[in-house]
C-alpha cells in the first residue's frame, strides 16, 4: 500500500524519483506526487491517476534541477483518490513536506487539536496531521520536532520528511510499514522496496520497526525513537535489476508465470538448509497453526494435506484477519506458521503477534528479506522466488506449496512418519516438479489463451476442485476474479449438490480439476452433473486419460503426478487462463482496479 521513495545526492532528484516510483507502482497506483527543493523552497507537483498522469503533468511544468526530494504513489485509505488528497502533504507555510505509507489511527483527534490551534488543513487524509505536528514542534531542531510529532503518533507508518530549513537531509521513520535505506556514493536514498533504488545501488539497511534516521549526502544515520543513536547494518541484495523488469514479457504476471520452473529448481534441488532446532520443534509439537492471505492462504491449506500426510500432526488453517480474533486454543508448546509472500501483511503480522503473546513459536515463509515478518519469527523459511511485481501473485504461491512439501518431508524424515522409500520417492518428484512444470508453459500457453479466447465473455465462473486440489480451486478462482472483475467462486466439488449446482446453466463456465488421483471417478461424477445441465465446462486432466475429451472439449493437459503434488502443477494452467481471459477482455492485469501488492493496513 503506498510506494515512497527519496533522494539526497547530485543527480536530477526528480528522475531519480520518478524512476523509483514507476518501479513501485505495484504498490499502489490510484494518485502520486513528488516534493523537490528547488531554489530554496518546497515545489510539489501531484495528480490523481498513475505515474505516466505525473510525468506528463511533470513535462508541462518548468522545474529546476534539485538534488533533493521525496515522492509517493498512493492506494488510497483516508479521502478519495484526488489531487488535494495525494502526497507529498505539507505545513501551513510549505517549510516540511511529508510521504506516508500506512494509516494514523489517532488522526481525527490530532487534527482536532492542530485545527484548534490554527493549522490549515487542505486534505481528508490522516497523513496531513504528520507535517503540522512537525510544525507545531519545529524550534530549530528538526530531529527533535520530528521525534516529538512520532511520539503522538498512533498507527503504523513509514514517513520521509523534506524541510526547506535543512536542505541537506531527509529524515524518516518506520512503524509497522516497510522501508529501507539504499546506500551510495555520495548520494543516499529511501524507498519503500528494493526495486526503486536497485538501479544506483544494491546495498540496503532494512529500517527496523520503531526505527528513525536521517539521510545526507554522505552519511546515514538510525536512531531509535528517542533520539539515541542506533547502529547501521548494511546488507547486499542479491537479486539485480534484470529480475524487476519484464524482460520483454507484456506483464510482470506473465512474466513471474514463467519463472516458476526455475524457482521450483532452486528450491526442490538445490534445497533449503533446515535448521535442526526447527525441524525438532516441529518434530515434538502436538499442533501446528498455519495463518495467512489470499493466495498466502490457499498454500498453507494445501500444506495443511502435506503436513498432515507426511507427519500425522495436525494442522489448524487460518485466516490471518480471523484467528486473531478467534481467541485460539495455543500455547507454549504451539508451533504457528505464517505463510506471506510481502512479509507486510498486516493481519498476518496481527496474527502473528497474538500467538507470540502466547509464548507460541514462530516459522515463517517469506518472500521478502528483512521484512516485518521475518523480523517478527523464530524461523524463517525463505521462498527465494525473486521480487514479484505483479499484483497476482504466481511464483511466490508455487514456491510456498515447494517449501511446506519440503518441510513436511523433513520432519517425515525426522519422525519416521514414513518409510525411506517414500521419502526418497518423494524428494525425487519435487525435484523433478520444475521440469513438468516447464513442459507445461511449453506445450499448454497457446492452448490455454486460445480457450481463454473462447470464454473470456462468460459472466461467471465456478472452478472446483477436491482433496488437495480444493485449494487450487479456491486459488484459480481468486486468479481469475483479480484481474479480470468476472465474478468467480472455488469450491470443493463434493459440496457442489449442496448448492453451488442452482448455478449452473448454459451461460456458466466451469473449470473442473480432474488431474489423476484417488477420487478421479467422483471428480467425473461431478463433472457428468454440470454436462446435464448444459454449464461449459473447462477440465485440468492429466495426458494419456482419452476419455476425459467425452466431457468436454476444452481440455487442459498436465503431466502425470502423484495427487499429493499436483497442487503446483494444477496451479500452472490456471495462472495462465487467469492472466488470458484478463488480457483478452484488456484488463490492466498487473495493476488491477481497488487492489494493491502488499496489504498494510487491516
Ligand atoms: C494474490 O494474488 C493476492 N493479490 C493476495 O491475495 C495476496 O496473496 C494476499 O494479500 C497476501 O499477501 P502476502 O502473501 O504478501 O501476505
């Protein structure tokens, strides 16, 4: 939610931030705005609509060179996306300027106050309140107005802060929303993500929560929210600029789609260390919890199956935004597991902290290096799957569903829960995952966007799935309904004669995962009972079954896997019919409407 990004240095500050901002526009993308210090003052230029609405404005203006500046793409929260509600925000007299990312929770009351003594507010949003505190505090000493604005602030945020009284720095801060430090030479920068900076450098200080700092042209400074030096940790990235890129693809989705065979590798061959203690707490508990989003969700409900198969220990999944306020049954012998591909979501973070006020331990798997999440764990278990740009996700769901199979796997061995030969068989099928699933990109796409073709005007579309594709169904419905607005619905097939069937008629489409496995013959039943009343019907089936082309016409084939499995293969196919049904109806398939990549805000 919300992409920042600042400069200090002697470059062009503006193209620098306008480059940030295009490659943090997954971030949100409903209103941006830069603030430059230019000829002494605060010039701030802001639009409704995306960064291209800002260059064109930008073009138009006459600016002078700056070496100073902050910017921000905005996912709307408090006051509709307008040009008086985007940021940079500012002060009565236009001496600080302010980016947010985040919510003020006390910001009504703030407001009050400040108004009461006289401040000028120009915008609905809770940001505004920021750059007035800091006004009301300033007597000189901006670090400590800035420090005494915080202290009143309630809420998570991340805010860079511009003053004209001190052109040689930018002050920021972090609570609860991610930000980091890009390190350079002679020139330092803030964002909200690796990829905005990456470009100039690739050495970063992930800001910790409760963490404040100043950047100048030469130095960076962390301190801790009173003000008392904190020290600076300079990591390496290890990804470069060519994995935020499209590389020649139309969209980061399709893209990410087609990364996966090489994630899978890393993953499933090159393997992940598991660390002892881990698998031994695992190993002994009586129950593992598993919480997450979205797609984050559908991975751990598969998981839920791998664990359960392999280990025989019970697995509750959640909803992070449910078990939070559950009142869960957990305690210092609970092992919870947070599956996040951002490692900002707020309510897995949420969860998160429930648990551990519950002496519960802590394993994530997480996409994102020195997120909040990892922060927050015991054990992380990284996804490794390179940024994803695209609002969809795709690589990050394939490579959770690898690491929770690798993970049960582990503990399997550890626990004896099944015999080696199994073992080994199955560590042989993950690691020859990554080859189906490249067989599948190669001899599928062009089938997949031409069915696409034939059934992206359909209004409606119910996918179902059973066992362990339950999830895939749930997970290929909420593909399709993300980027291309067609109402869709997963649900587990068995459940169908319990309601979902009064749907169906000739003008509904119905994506049926009929892969090999043991409830194979119920699958078809199912499907039988959709063909009787006319619903068109798209199957997911595995080569070699010639009989399922009796149901339907439009088949997706699959290579042959053991059922246990197939979640990452069934997964495949249906990101592409997502992403071709989007791109055929012209939908704006990395940037859909309303949504935005990581969820920090409840
Ligand atoms: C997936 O395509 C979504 N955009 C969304 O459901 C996402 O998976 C969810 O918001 C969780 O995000 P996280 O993995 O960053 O926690």
């Amino acid at each position: 939610m919300c992409g920042i990004v600042g400069y200090i240095g002697n470059k062009d500050s503006l193209s620098v931030l306008l480059e940030g901002l295009r490659r943090l526009e997954y971030r949100g993308y409903d209103s941006s705005g830069v603030a430059l210090l230019e000829k002494g003052n605060i010039r701030i230029v802001k639009t409704p609509g995306k960064i291209k609405d800002l260059d064109s404005l930008l073009r138009k203006e006459k600016i002078s060179q700056s070496v100073i500046g902050i910017a921000h793409t905005r996912w709307a929260t408090h006051g509709a996306p307008t040009k008086l509600n985007a940021h940079p925000h500012t002060d009565c007299r236009n001496n600080f300027s302010i980016v947010h990312n985040g919510i003020i929770e006390n910001f009504a009351s703030l407001k009050k106050e400040l108004v009461k003594q006289g401040h000028k507010f120009i915008s609905e949003t809770d940001t505004e309140v920021v750059a007035h505190l800091i006004e009301k505090y300033y007597k000189g000493d901006l670090k400590k107005a800035f420090l005494q604005a915080l202290a009143r602030l309630k809420g998570s945020f991340a805010i860079v802060l511009l003053s004209k009284k001190h052109p040689d720095r930018l002050l920021f801060a972090r609570q609860g929303s991610p930000l980091i430090v890009g390190v350079g030479k002679n020139e330092n920068f803030l964002a909200s993500d690796v990829p905005a900076i990456l470009s100039h450098t690739n050495r970063v200080i992930y800001v910790k929560d409760a963490q404040a700092g100043e950047i100048r042209k030469n130095k960076v400074s962390l301190f801790d929210i009173k003000g008392r030096p904190q020290p600076v940790k300079i990591e390496k990235v290890l990804w470069d600029l060519e994995s935020a890129q499209k590389s020649g693809y139309a969209h980061f989705m399709l893209k990410e789609i087609h990364e996966q065979p090489q994630v899978l590798k890393h993953l499933s061959c090159a393997g992940i260390k598991f660390d002892k203690k881990l698998i031994s707490i695992l190993k002994n508990t009586k129950q593992i919890f598993i919480v997450a989003c979205g797609t984050a969700y559908h991975s751990g409900m598969v998981g839920k199956y791998a664990i359960e198969e392999m280990t025989k220990i019970p697995v509750a999944v959640d909803l992070s935004s449910e078990f939070r306020y559950r009142s869960p049954i957990i305690d210092n012998q609970s092992v919870l597991i947070a599956i996040s591909q951002s490692g900002e979501t707020a309510d897995t973070l949420a969860a998160v902290r429930e648990a551990k006020n519950k002496d519960a331990k802590i394993i994530s798997i997480c996409n994102a290096v020195g997120s909040s999440l990892v922060r927050e764990s015991d054990f992380v278990l990284y996804t490794h799957a390179g940024p994803e740009i695209g609002v969809a996700s795709t690589k990050a769901y394939t490579a959770q569903l690898m690491v929770l199979y690798l993970l049960a796997l582990n503990i399997a061995k550890v626990k004896k829960t099944l015999p080696k030969s199994v073992i080994s068989r199955y560590a042989n099928i993950l690691c020859d995952t990554h080859n189906q699933a490249r067989t599948i990109l190669k001899n599928s796409t062009r089938h997949i966007s031409e069915i696409a073709g034939r059934h992206h005007n359909f209004g409606s579309f119910l996918f179902l799935g059973r066992n362990v594709n339950y999830p895939s169904a749930l997970e290929g419905a909420l593909k399709l309904k993300e980027i291309s607005y067609i109402p869709a619905e997963g649900y587990a097939a068995g459940e169908m004669k319990h309601g979902p069937i009064a749907l169906i008629d000739e003008y509904r489409a119905v994506v049926c995962i009929a892969t090999e496995s043991k409830i194979y013959e119920k699958m078809i039943s199912n499907i039988q009972e959709i063909e009787a009343r006319k619903g068109k019907i798209v199957i997911i089936a595995t080569y070699g079954n010639a009989d399922i082309k009796r149901h339907s016409k439009e088949v997706i084939f699959i290579p042959k896997v053991e059922e246990l499995f197939s979640p990452i293969l069934v997964a495949l196919p249906l990101q592409l019919f997502a992403y071709y049904v989007a791109a055929k109806r012209g939908c704006d398939i990395d940037q859909p409407r309303n949504l935005a990549k990581s969820v920090t805000v409840e």
